[in-house]
C-alpha cells in the first residue's frame, strides 16, 4: 500500500507527540544533589515550597527562592523569577517534582542571596519535608559538607549552657532554640546578628536552610560556656 502525503504528515505528528509524551514522563533525569543543572533541561526533584508575608508559595532551589510568575494549564507549568531585585533568573516548574532552567545568566549575589526567612516561612517549609527525603536521610560523614535543604542523619549534639538553656553544636558553630514544634526544632545561630538557622528531628536528622553564616565557625567548645554534660532530647 503506497502512503500518501497526508499520511505521512499524520504519521509525523504522531510520532512527534509520542516522542513528547515519552520525554515528559519518562525520560526525565534526576537531579542530583551536588549537580550544576543545564540550560533548559527539565529534571526530576522534589520541590520546596514555603508561604511568604503575603500567604502565597515561594519556591526553594538550591539555595535560592524564586516568587511566583504565571502559571501555564495547558502544560501543567509554571514560571517562578528569583526574589532578589534585578535578578536575572527564572526557572519553570511542571507539577510537584520536575524542573527547568529556564535564563542562561547566573544569580548576580552571593550566598543565599535572598531575605532571611521568617520563622513562619521555615514551620511552614518543616511540614512538607516529612517525606521519603526525611526517611532516607543520607548519613553526613565528617569530610562531606551538607547540601541546604536536604535531611541528614547525623548525632546531634546538645548541651545546656550558663543559663540553663539548649544549644545546639554543628561543624564549629552554635544555635540557639527559640521555638520548638510537634515536628521538630528550629535552631538559630547564636552569634549576634547572624541569621543563619538549621533544623533537627529526634537525635539523629539534621537540616541546614539556605542562608549561610555571616561568621567564621569556632574552634573550640571552650568559646560557649557549657553548665554541664551534653542534654539527652
């Protein structure tokens, strides 16, 4: 049987939209921890979302929080730009665990490179992350430095100090406990000013959020006075 040219036109467009569907669903990479992801390449991760001041998501990657742009229904997508003042880049996201990169600019700060986050923002952040990331917490050995937003499973260590109360001791620095909650606790660095925060979970997980220490760490335990021995939680 001899295919006309509409047939074969057909026959494209049918291919094409298998092809399509199969890059959508299946063959989508995952992104690794530690990866640099490419240019307009969508990967498979789990998504962060955080409310901001005014009730809506915000989006956490890498360090980084992106606002909402638009979003697309007859893809499924949605168009987030990065929360700092002229900031070039946006990333485009597809349903709860799929991203792309969409600017070939990088972020024009360093570090966090947004406002610190609120406490509210970071309870909100500690009930959508008891997932199979909090479960499956890779252990964080001694020469490995840990990822933001990721769960570890690592000893806590917890003293008491002059004033009976708890801190927090990670890699060199100290934290404080304000506010504790049913999931966990939320730890803020103790030296002034510093808005640095890390979250924890029974004796052993750990989470460090994105906005880094604006210090150098201490070197030695003797640096906080310590009331007694270390507190069981």
């Amino acid at each position: 049987m001899v295919k006309t040219t509409s047939d074969l036109a057909i026959a494209r467009i049918d291919t094409a939209r298998r092809k399509k569907c199969l890059i959508r669903f299946h063959e989508v990479p995952k992104l690794l921890p530690n990866q640099v992801p490419l240019l307009q390449t969508w990967y498979s991760v789990p998504l962060r979302f955080v409310p901001n001041r005014r009730g809506n998501d915000s989006l956490l990657f890498q360090g980084q929080k992106y606002s909402f742009c638009r979003r697309r229904g007859r893809d499924d997508t949605t168009s987030w730009r990065c929360t700092v003042r002229n900031c070039p880049v946006n990333v485009t996201t597809r349903g709860r665990d799929q991203l792309r990169i969409e600017s070939q600019a990088g972020h024009n700060h360093t570090g966090a490179g947004n406002t610190p986050m609120k406490t509210a923002e970071v309870l909100g952040l500690m009930r959508q992350t008891y997932d199979g990331s909090f479960i499956n917490a890779p252990v964080l050995l001694d020469h490995e430095e840990p990822t933001p937003e990721l769960w570890y499973t690592v000893p806590l260590h917890i003293v008491e100090n002059e004033r009976g109360n708890r801190n927090l001791c990670f890699r060199g620095n100290f934290y404080n406990m304000p506010r504790g909650t049913r999931e966990g606790t939320v730890w803020h660095c103790s030296t002034r000013g510093c808005k640095s925060k890390v979250l924890s979970s029974g004796v052993d997980k750990l989470r460090l959020l994105p906005r880094a220490h604006d210090h150098e760490r201490r070197n030695a335990i003797e640096k906080i006075e310590i009331k007694n021995e270390p507190v069981d939680l």
